[in-house]
C-alpha cells in the first residue's frame, strides 16, 4: 500500500523550492511523468530514489517517508538564523 502523504510532501517541497517536475525529474535522473505519479500517490520507490529526494529537496528521509515535521522545522529555523546572520554582516559592512 503506497502513502498518499508521501507523494504531498513531496509536491510540496518541490514547490516551495520553486520546481517544476520535469526540473526535479532531470535532477534526480527519473522522468516528470514518474513524479507526477508519485506525488499523485501511484506509484512507490526505491531507496535510491528516496536518496535523491532527500538530496535535491534538503529534507530528510524520515520527513519523506513519515511526516517528521521536526526535520523540517529545524532547516526552516536554521535558514532563518543564517538570514539574520547575513542581514547583520551585510549591516556591518555598509558602515
């Protein structure tokens, strides 16, 4: 039985980076149809290709799989950080 909720996370990564599915399919080498399908909650993958998800979409495999929105929230609060850090030093150096 494929999780549907799988295929949602993923869409939703993918348009949050600002993706089209044929750019994540030619990223992770599959075709735009297969993701379509995946997203859409047809069709499963491999464990490979679980790791190329997780690579191009910065999340982890757990947050992939399961919905661990613990993942998630720690990246989403360390790009924050890091934003706050480049607004100081960007700051700093107009003085």
């Amino acid at each position: 039985m494929i999780d549907e909720n799988i295929g949602v996370r993923i869409r939703e990564v993918r348009e949050e980076k600002h993706l089209t599915r044929e750019q994540l399919a030619e990223q992770i080498d599959v075709s735009a149809k297969f993701i379509y399908e995946i997203e859409s909650g047809k069709k499963s993958f491999s464990v490979d290709i679980l790791y190329k998800f997780s690579n191009e979409l910065s999340v982890s495999a757990d947050w992939i799989l399961f919905g661990d929105d613990v993942h998630k929230k720690e990246a989403d609060e360390v790009v924050r950080m890091l934003n706050e850090i480049y607004d100081i030093c960007n700051k700093n150096h107009e003085k």
